[in-house]
C-alpha cells in the first residue's frame, strides 16, 4: 500500500472513530458512520443489519438503497432469506469477505421488481467486539462486482470500530438502567424514612386527640385527621412499591403477589414454565401486572384477579384478568387510559403484542406477548 494510501486511510478512521464516540444513540450513529464511509470512500451504497442470536435482522441504517431493495416499506431488506445473513448465523463469516451476489439483487433483477442502478454484488463484513457479534456491515457500487484486499481492509477495520461502538452503547444503556434503579431505591429509602413516617405521626397524634377530647366537633375532626393520614399512608406505601418492589428478588410472581395482598386483592396465579427471565422483562411484567392490578382495584368493583403466566423457550405469554365491571366499550379505538397506554407501551418496547379483551359487566383481560431468550438475565 501507498504512503498516501495508509495516510488516507488513517484519516477515514479517525474520522469515523470521533463520530462513533460522540453519541449514544445507537440508530442515529451508524447512520451517520455510514453516510460519513460512503462520502469518503469510492462506495456508493451502504447498509448495516444488526442481528440478534435468533438470527432476526433489522435494518438500521442505510443510505442510497436503489428502489428495488426499498420498495413495499423496505421488504425486501427485512427477509433473513439472504446470502450474507446466513453465513452470519452459521457462523461462517468472522471477517471481509466479497460475496459473489447479493440474493436480494438477484431476486429484484429475475422479477423486474424495481430499479438497481446497477448493483449485483456486494462486499460485506461483521460487526464484532471481542467474542461477540452484532450484525453486518455491506457496502456496494454499481458494476462493480470485486473488491480489493485495500478495501476490505478498510471495510474490517470500521466494522471492528463499529462494533466496539455498539458495546460501549450497550453498556451506556445498562449503566444508565442500574443508575436510574440506584435512585429509585434511594427515593424509596428517603420517602420510607421521612413522609412515610411522618404521616404514621400524624395519625398516631389524631387518633390520640381524638380519645382526650371530649367535645363531639373536636372528636370527629381528629378522626377525620386520623382518616386521612391513615389513606394518605396507603398511599405512600404503595408508591414506595412501585418504586423499590420488595420480593422482586424472590420472582416477579411473588413480587406481585405480595404487591396485590397489601392494596387488597386476592391473588390467583397459574404459572408453567417459568425460568430465570431478562431483567428487562421481568421489570417489565412487574409494572405490567402493578398497573392492572391497580386498575382493578380503582374499577372493577372486584376483589379478585387472576394471572398467568406462560413461558416456553422463546416467548413469554402474560394474561391478567378480572371479572368486574369492564373498561373497554364496543366502537372503541383508543385505550380508555394512561395507565393501559403505558402497558401497551412497555410491551411494544420489548417487540412484543399486546392487547385488551373487555365488555361492560363482563370484566377486563389484558394479554401481552414478549419475546425473550433462553437463560438470559
């Protein structure tokens, strides 16, 4: 290689190492490192899969895609059925590599299926850190079907700066996740040994003015203190909960079972193949069963919920149910509340499905569906 060549190449990396370090917002950095390699290189278009152990691939992020591979809200770049993918999953494909044609390409050509602007092959490489890998990195240029050992050099090279990218990303997310539980459990601490203690003061000097005093008026407003703080101190237990569940360390069932026994409901719970479950997920059952079980305490007019739990090797099933009053009105096309807009979200950000079964008399279900992987914590 040329002097001028290691010099220009030393500054393609640079360049790309100081865009990857300046953000944490996983999509909108490779997007950026992408169109920054494409505008100091030769290639012309460029896109990066990030795929999980399942070998489910998402497209994020992409640049000068011909319509053919963008046609139909980009379906043809969500198929696994794919070359390049493959090799991926089989674990076949650990550095550059020139693929003779691109499957996707190919499939548009034989069905006329779009514009190619004359791409038929591309180069491709994986992200990786260390022992893990992420996803692929393709690039392409039309009529150009082979690439140089100068150009997957390069290519290896971001790949590899992209990919520690991607882990220090992740572990800025799980940094932030074990910070933000710090405070909630410092808030808990604080709330438990201030407010909370104040109000079971506040209650224990109403109930105490209440017995000294003799005059009726005088009585029934230290009861009416003492009912007060009393609910007020419900309140607040409950709300330590939601912040610092205790028994979560026991299992989510348990967890929730003891959250549903203090607001008081009875709980019936049916479980089949439970494991060990991402943290993700089970903070995330947690809030989905607090707030439904919240719910039916404020409007079902029951005292009762039932929950199951489902789990096999990659899906977890999660059903709540009561037999009150119901929520959901026929013709209705929106959630009737935050709370339910809120499960519906923390479901979706998992990949997950979610929906609610609801008449008027009849009582509410909610089902939620969310993909996990075996053994992960």
């Amino acid at each position: 290689m040329a002097v001028e060549d290691r010099f220009s190449k030393l500054k393609i990396l640079k360049d790309i190492a100081e865009k990857l370090n300046e953000g944490t917002d996983l999509r909108g950095v490779l997007h950026d490192v992408l169109t920054m390699l494409l505008s100091i290189t030769e290639f012309k278009t460029g896109w990066i899969f990030l795929i999980d152990k399942k070998g489910k691939n998402e497209l994020a992020a992409y640049e000068n895609l011909p319509s053919a591979l963008t046609r139909d809200d980009f379906k043809p770049m969500c198929s696994n059925n794919c070359w390049c993918v493959s090799k991926f999953m089989r674990g076949t494909l650990d550095r550059a590599t020139n693929i003779m044609e691109c499957k996707r390409l190919e499939d548009a050509i034989h069905f006329n299926s779009g514009e190619t602007f004359g791409l038929t092959h591309h180069a491709t490489v994986p992200l990786r850190a260390g022992d893990e890998a992420f996803g692929l990195l393709n690039v392409a240029s039309p009529h150009k079907s082979q690439f140089n050992k100068n150009e997957l050099d390069l290519l290896e090279s971001v790949a590899y700066q992209i990919g520690t990218a991607i882990k220090r990303i992740q572990l800025h997310a799980l940094e932030q996740e074990t910070a933000i539980a710090a405070e909630r459990n410092r808030l808990a601490r604080d709330l438990h040994d201030s407010v909370n203690q104040l109000l079971f003061s506040v209650s224990l000097t109403a109930r105490a003015g209440k017995e000294m005093s003799k005059e009726t008026e005088i009585k029934e407003t230290f009861g009416y203190i003492q009912e007060m703080s009393q609910t007020a101190l419900a309140e607040m237990k409950a709300l330590i909960w939601q912040l610092r569940p205790k028994g979560l360390e026991n299992g989510v069932v348990h967890a929730l079972t003891s959250y549903g026994n203090m607001i008081g409901l009875k709980v019936h719970s049916e479980i089949q193949g439970l494991i060990a479950l991402p943290s993700k997920v089970e903070e995330a059952i947690w809030r989905i069963g607090q707030e439904a079980f919240n719910n039916c305490k404020k409007h079902s007019g029951q005292k009762e919920v039932f929950v199951r739990i489902r789990v096999n090797k990659l899906t977890l099933h999660l059903e709540i149910w009561d037999k009150g009053k119901g929520c959901l009105l026929p013709g209705m096309d929106e959630l009737p509340s935050m709370g339910l807009e809120t499960m519906k979200e923390r479901t979706r950000s998992l990949n997950g499905t979610f929906r609610i079964d609801s008449m008027e008399e009849k009582g509410t279900r909610i089902i939620a569906e969310i993909p996990i992987q075996e053994g992960k914590t």
